[in-house]
C-alpha cells in the first residue's frame, strides 16, 4: 500500500522520494527498540524496526522492502534514489527534514525525549481536553518566529495512511483516530528538561512508555498514583477524578490543532483487508478481504463513510424504508441477536441495530471544524478553506 502510494506520488506528481518521508508514532515502537536490541545484542533504533531490516536482524514494519521496490521500479531518467536515507535509520543518525537532502527519510514522532527542539507547542482552537499540544516539527513545521532554525522543518502535506479496522475502545480506528492518537508524541517531556521521564501524554514515566494513557479515552479520567500505579482517593474515599470530553476531545484537539498550522492533509484509508472483528492482534483480530482503498480530503466525512460500510447487513434501499418508518437517523443498519420471549422461554430472534445510533464523534468533529459529515459538501468546504 505505502510502495504504491509513493510511487503514484513520484511517477505522476514528479514528487522527488528525497522530498517525501515516513512518520510513524507507534504506541509499540519504544517497547520493540528496547526488545529487539536485546534480542539482536545491539542497538536497534526504532528507525530500523520501521525499516524492517538492520543487518542481519529482521522484524518490524518492513519499509525497507517498499524502498527495494520503489527502486527496481524506479523510472531511468530519476535521478533520486530511494534507497538512500536506509542507512541513516539503522544508525540512528537524527536528520530534520530541511537537511535531509537527497535521502528519504523515516521519523519516529514519538522522539522528543532527547531533543525537545525537535517539537512545537501549538495552540488548540475551540479546545475541549488540551488548550495546547506539543507535535514533531516534521508535521507542523519551524516556530515562525525561530530565527536560529529557519528551514530544518519547511512542514509538510500531510497524507494520513490509517488501516481501516474496528476498535476496542472507539467505534473504528480510521482516519480520525490515526491522527486524533497517533499525532500526540509518547516520548514527550512534561517539561524543559531533557532526558527526564516524566511524559506529557504517555505513561508509565520510564525510558520506554507504551500507553498514551494520559490522553483522555473516556470522560471520567482517574488521577493515578505514578509509584504505586494506582488511582487516587481522596479524604472522603472517594476516587480522585476528572472530567473530560472523553476520546472525542482528544481526537479533535490535535486535529484542530493541526489544522490552524495550515497543514494539508489526505486520507487515504487500507481497507484492502478490514479488521472487522477486532483491531488487538492476540488471535481475534479477522481480515476480511474486502479490496478496497478510499481517500478524501475530509477526515469526518470518509469516517462516517467507512463506518456505514462496515456496520450494513441490510441492503441499501430496505435500509432507507426503514429510516423513514421509523425516524432513524443512518440507514445503515446490522442485523443483531435480540432476546425475546416465547410462552415461559427466553429465545434469539432477530433484530435491527446499528452503533450509529449511539456514536457521537463525526458530529461532535463536524461542531469543532475538524470535517464535515456529507462528502460532497466536505469536499467543497475543504477545498475552499485551503484556497482561502
């Protein structure tokens, strides 16, 4: 998927790869630095395990054989060369993008632990959990008013690869969520002090955090004991707790933010293979060979759009009869088991559902500017804000 992006890129945009580059956030990607370094009996940065090769040691991502293949297929009359910037992610030699030159280069936007000047802090419009975020300047760009770091971070297009699956905690993880998580760095000081592990949105404060648990999933968050990894109570017994715009806010906080910096951004979601059972890989989680890629210049609106794909068992026009019938608000419904009762049993008979009607984040994203739920006015309303 990522080899045939970058190649239509290249191939009919002339898009140079040394002007192109990979940023990934994993949640897993620390965790799997320190793992595989152990493994191999020496560093292997998280760079590496995007790439997928270091030496002798595979495991990882794999964008090392997107680079393989990008330069087999590579037109002769390209000067470029995808294979260059290879070398740099194995040695974990740090590069910004304004100095990258000719070399294609992976960014972990996790990393600001040991340079804090690798990020920014933006203010968030309209904010509901964050009233500011700190991001990696290769997505947001150099302080305008930086003098001393003029053009190591020009910004970027922002083209935001999600894979489409279901989610345990949130309806699907797509196109909003890729972002709405993903963007906020784990390693990210709480502080001006580098090094230290006290981290702004992940935890546990250690060298390697894993869960960006400090960003609020739900809308009762507990203040947690960081020693003892348990939450809080106060003097009545009572547990400590805040509330929150809960996922939703968290999600648009960023994006929102994001957005002010005049970053434009694609989607384009895999659904070459949908997760459509569960996104956590221990066994359950089912590819379901479905062949699709989608893409919109709107985040909301190709959401809601995966989202009525992915949750439909009724066909479209029986769907749309009864939404009329009954004042729903999506014909885009499921058949589910609904429990009734035949003379003294309880028995399965069959019902309509759809989580559409409970799932509040495409409106409430619609309500803060992230994106439009209606595709065709997404489009027009986007591509207006960017000639604007």
């Amino acid at each position: 998927m990522m080899a045939a992006l970058m190649r239509w890129f290249h191939d009919n945009l002339d898009i140079d790869y040394h002007l192109m580059m990979l940023g990934e956030a994993s949640t897993s990607s620390l965790l799997l630095e320190s793992a595989f370094s152990r493994q191999a009996g020496r560093t292997v940065t998280s760079e590496a395990i995007f790439e997928g090769r270091s030496e002798d040691f595979y495991g990882g991502w794999g964008f090392y054989f997107v680079r393989r293949y990008l330069a087999e297929r590579h037109p002769p009359s390209h000067t470029d060369d995808p294979m260059r910037g290879y070398e740099e992610s194995v040695a974990g030699r740090y590069l910004p993008p304004g100095r990258a030159g000719d070399r294609l280069r992976v960014y972990d936007l996790n990393k600001l632990g040991d340079d804090p000047s690798r990020g920014r802090t933006v203010p968030v419009p309209g904010w509901a959990n964050f009233p500011e975020v700190t991001l990696h300047k290769a997505i947001v760009g150099d302080e305008p008013r930086d003098a001393d770091d003029p053009g190591d971070y020009p910004g970027c297009v922002l083209v935001n690869v999600p894979k489409f699956k279901i989610h345990a905690q949130d309806l699907i993880t797509n196109a909003t969520k890729n972002l709405g998580i993903g963007l906020y760095p784990t390693q990210c000081p709480s502080g001006a002090c580098p090094g230290q592990t006290s981290w702004k949105y992940a935890l546990p404060p250690s060298a390697t955090p894993s869960f960006k648990a400090k960003l609020p999933h739900m809308p009762w968050v507990v203040e947690m004991d960081a020693a003892a990894n348990l939450p809080v109570k106060d003097e009545n017994g009572d547990y400590a707790a805040t509330k929150t715009a809960g996922m939703p806010g968290t999600q648009a906080d960023v994006i929102s933010a994001v957005q002010d910096q005049r970053v434009f951004m694609v989607h384009v979601s895999d659904a070459i293979d949908t997760i459509n059972l569960n996104h956590n890989p221990e066994g359950i989680a089912v590819r379901i060979p479905e062949g699709y890629v989608w893409s919109s210049l709107d985040c909301v609106a190709m959401d809601l759009l995966c989202s009525r794909y992915c949750f439909k068992t009724v066909p479209m026009a029986e769907g749309l009869r009864l939404k009329e019938e009954n004042g729903w608000t999506t014909e885009f419904v499921r058949h589910v088991p609904v429990a009734t009762i035949e003379g003294r049993n309880i028995v399965t008979s069959e019902g309509l559902d759809s989580p559409l009607f409970r799932y509040n984040l495409y409106r409430y994203a619609e309500e803060r500017g992230v994106g439009r739920r209606h595709g065709d006015a997404a489009r027009i309303a986007r591509r207006a804000s960017w000639e604007d």
